[in-house]
C-alpha cells in the first residue's frame, strides 16, 4: 500500500481516493510506458474497434447509444472525433503535399506547399468550428430536441465523413482516367448520402421520405456555410501574405 504522489493520501487501489489521481509507475521500460500512453489516447481496449465497427455498419447508433446513456461500452464523442480528425489532417496534408489535390493549371512546385500548409494549418480550425453549425441547422430542422443531441450526432457524422473522404481523395487526380477510381468515388459517395440519411432517420425516429428531404436540406445549407467559410478563410489570408 503506497501513497498519492499528488497529495499524499493513502491508496486502496489504482486511483487516490481523495483527489482521483491514476497511480502510475514510470519507472518501467520506455516502450511499455508508450504503449500504455498510446492505448489511453486511441482507446485500444477492445472500445475503440467496437465502435469504428458500430460507427459504418449501423448509421446513426453511437449517437443513439451515447443520448440512452449506454456510454461505457463506445469511445467516446470527443475522443472518436480527435482521434479520426488528427489522422485524417495527417494522411491529407502529406497527399496535398505530393500534388494530389491540385486543381488543373496549379504546379505542384508553387501551390502543393501552399495547400499542404492550409490542410495542416487551417482545416482542422475550420471544420472544429463547423461541427457545432451542423448541430444548429440539425436544431433549426429538429427543433424539438436539446441542441446537445444534435451536437453528438454531428461529432459521428464528421467522425465518419472523414474517413470516407480519405477514400474518396487520394484518388480524386485519377478519376477521370481510371475508372476504377470512379466508381470508388461514387460509391464512397453513394454510401455517404445513405450515411447521412440512415443517421437521421434512426437518431430522430422519421421515415424514410421525411429523412431523405431534410437531409438535402440540411446538406446544402451545410455545403453553403462551408463555401463561403473556407472562400473567406482563403482570401483572408491570402491578403495577410
């Protein structure tokens, strides 16, 4: 039995009873020490693959799931969406790097750089800003839930659309000569639709007509926002260089 390094209270297990501190021994090998760090970070204890599972074969369940309370078994919200979000980031600014993602006419020389950096840099600013918009026209749509509900629900949907893109983009420079790249995209894409309706469908309890026409709604609003947010983050600063 041993004391809290924090405060010097007796221990009767893992945690202080008294401020709640994890008792952790570091004075082990270094690489047990990562492994251990590693694991608390992405959640690698048997959570973290149930839910990624969950997360793409059944639409809209973790937030189901999370708003019933049943929370212990699924990583959490915040934790999924960091984790997703900072590979994510990683994978897209090493591919904008390589020129990628470039537009017909840039050079990979003058603009790969430039979009690697507001990839790195800016992106995931602006889309941590956005999760909450999405949650505010979920609200508009479904105005008879708590603005908490529709925020869980954005964090899946972001965590999710992600991942997605991160199938659809690589190839996005190929597409239109190989045709195996398309019909990845435009099943990647098909796939995210049904993503977004099935969510809305079984977070909100709605036909499937109902789910299909304010999905469009809420989608475009969306696309709009975020036009015109990354447009003016753009020109922003391109005026401050």
């Amino acid at each position: 039995m041993g004391c809290c390094k924090n405060c010097n209270e007796t221990l009767n297990g893992e945690y202080c009873p008294a401020c709640g501190q994890k008792d952790v021994d570091l004075e082990r090998p270094f690489f047990e020490l990562l492994g251990e760090a590693v694991s608390e970070a992405v959640d690698l204890d048997g959570r973290a693959g149930r839910t990624i599972r969950i997360l793409f074969t059944q639409p809209g369940r973790l937030t189901e799931e999370f708003l019933a309370g049943r929370r212990k078994t699924y990583t959490s919200p915040i934790r999924l969406y960091l984790f997703i979000s900072v590979s994510f980031f990683i994978l897209m600014a090493w591919i904008a790097a390589r020129g990628l993602l470039l537009d017909q006419g840039q050079s990979i020389d003058a603009d790969a750089p430039v979009q690697a950096q507001f990839v790195s840099d800016q992106m995931p600013r602006l889309m941590f800003l956005l999760l909450p918009v999405f949650a505010l026209l979920l609200k508009a749509t479904f105005r008879h839930r708590l603005y908490f509900d529709h925020l869980i629900l954005s964090v899946h949907l972001h965590s999710a659309a992600f991942v997605i893109l991160a199938v659809m983009l690589p190839v996005e420079k190929v597409a239109n000569e190989n045709l195996a790249a398309l019909i990845l995209q435009v099943v990647m894409l098909g796939y995210f639709v049904f993503y977004l309706v099935a969510s809305i469908r079984r977070v909100y309890s709605i036909s499937w007509a109902g789910s299909i026409a304010r999905s469009v709604a809420i989608l475009f609003g969306y696309l709009v926002v975020f036009s015109v947010l990354i447009e003016g983050t753009s020109s922003f600063l391109i005026i401050s260089d």
